[in-house]
C-alpha cells in the first residue's frame, strides 16, 4: 500500500517486479516499495552476510586496537574509537539530517556535552531516533583517555581529528564505513554491527532461559529477548526481530538446539581479547554455520 502522502510516485507495471513503488515522502525523502517476495530473499542473503562478517571481525578488530595506539589525534585513531564503540555499544551511526532537524544523534554526530569521562569509564548519554534516550557506559582506559581529548579540541563536535596541518576536521558516517571497508578488507557497513550485535544479543538473553520448558513460556521468553535486543539497539522490538536478529537464532531456541552451540564453546578455559571472537560470538557462528548445512 502507498502511503497517501507520497508525491512523485512510480509504479511498477509487472506485478511480480522486485521494486514495486517509489516516491517522496513528506520531507522530500525518496522511499521503496519492494515485493515480499523479494524482501524475504534479501534478508536471507543479510544474514548469511553475518558468516562472512564474523570472519573479518577479529581481523577489524586488531585493525583498531594498532589505530588506537598511534600518536595524537590522527584520522585513523578517532575513527578506531568510533569503531570500538559501535562494536561495543551497537549504537547507531548517526547523520546530519536527523541531527540538524530532530535533535537525535548517533556516533558520528554525538557533540560534547553527550560524553562523561571519568577516570577510565566512558558514559554517554543523548537523545536517539525517534526521540529514544540513549545511555551507554564502557569501561576501556584507551578510548576514556581518547575521547576526553577529542572534548578538549575547540567546538561542539564530539569526534573531531586533527590532520598533518594541525586543522580540525569532524567524522562523518561516510568516513567510517570507508574506514571499515579498509580494515575487513569487504564490503561491510556500520549497519553489519548492529545486524551482529543484534544477534548476539539475542542470543545470550535466551541462553538465559533454555530448557525444558511449555510452548507459552518457550513465546514469552523470545519476546522478553526481543525487548532486551530492542533496548541494546534503540529500536522498537517489531523492528528489531524483523531487521536485526538472525531467525536462525530464535529458531534455533524453539527446537532447543541453542544451548547445545554454548555447550560446545563453552568448555575450557574461557579467554577475552578485544581482537579476537569472544565465546558468546564464537556460539553464534557455530549456530549460523550449522542451520546453514542443515539448510543445504
């Protein structure tokens, strides 16, 4: 159905065309209209992109932990803090346009009065999209001390660097999805992310409460790890299972195979580096390849 408000709309004449409709919604935003069918195979191939994400993710990873240890305020080490934090935190980007005229923010377009250092603690706090309060805090010595620096350079923008010449300049969201092009040596976006942290997420939340259990509470706890998700990511939970949680995990839950994927990674010693997959991810990726071989 195309929204009333639309204007300068195209309508597909084939019926069975992946693109269905364009227009302008009211702010003059060109939007899409695609078939179901086709929706369905393009978020089927976004989370098979979450096999090959965790691939590259160590390798990201040791890409920022060298970036954050460089000298100064250089471009590469403040985009590496950006990077760290949208690995840790799953926020969002950020853009100009929703900061500029709806006061919301993300990483990029975060100013300095939304962060709080204290010592080795980083908090930040700022109004999302859709008006959603956003209230974070890491712990990591490196990127306190980083960020503390980047108040201290004149202006009101948060993530700032300094180039060779001693000028300023502010990140911008195209810069970090260049940044993570460079470092996974692919194609993946700040989005992939959160698509990942949404996942994991999820994940862990019903780890929580596998078991034996009734198909009402087997509903009632994928719903609460949905709201859990929701809450991390920022968005409403209907969005969140749609667009951001692999089914294969929820799926995965349901037929009480999900713990038996933490079982397995979960033996031995458990070891934490920034740089490499952490047990939880390494569960999610045996899970992932498993369904997919299943499926195959």
């Amino acid at each position: 159905m195309i929204p009333p408000a639309w204007t300068d709309v195209w309508i597909c004449p084939d019926a069975r065309g992946h693109l269905q409709a364009t227009g302008r919604d009211s702010r003059d935003r060109k939007q899409y209209r695609y078939h179901p069918r086709f929706r369905s195979m393009r978020d089927e191939g976004k989370y098979d992109r979450l096999i090959a994400f965790s691939r590259v993710l160590p390798r990201i990873r040791r890409h920022v932990s060298a970036d954050l240890r460089r000298p100064g305020l250089p471009r590469q080490k403040v985009l590496g803090v950006v990077i760290r934090l949208l690995d840790e935190t799953h926020l969002r980007i950020g853009n100009d346009e929703y900061a500029r005229e709806n006061h919301s923010y993300g990483l990029t377009t975060l100013r300095d009065r939304h962060a709080d250092v204290r010592g080795s603690t980083l908090c930040l706090r700022f109004r999302g999209k859709s008006g959603q309060l956003q209230h974070v805090k890491i712990t990591d010595r490196r990127v306190a001390r980083i960020v503390h620096r980047c108040q201290e350079l004149p202006g009101q923008e948060l993530f700032q660097y300094v180039d060779d010449r001693g000028r300023r300049h502010r990140i911008a969201s195209e810069d970090v999805n260049t940044y993570l092009k460079g470092a996974a040596g692919a194609d993946f976006t700040a989005k992939d992310f959160r698509t990942w942290g949404g996942t994991v997420c999820a994940a862990l939340a019903l780890k929580r409460c596998c078991g034996e259990l009734s198909r009402h509470l087997t509903r009632h706890n994928i719903v609460g790890a949905v709201k859990e998700v929701a809450r991390v990511l920022g968005n409403r939970p209907a969005t969140c299972r749609k667009y951001y949680i692999d089914p294969r995990v929820i799926r995965a839950y349901e037929s009480r195979c999900l713990s038996d994927a933490f079982n397995a990674c979960y033996t031995g010693s458990r070891l934490h580096s920034p740089r490499a997959l952490r047990q939880e991810e390494q569960a999610v990726v045996q899970l992932l390849s498993k369904s997919k071989r299943a499926v195959a």
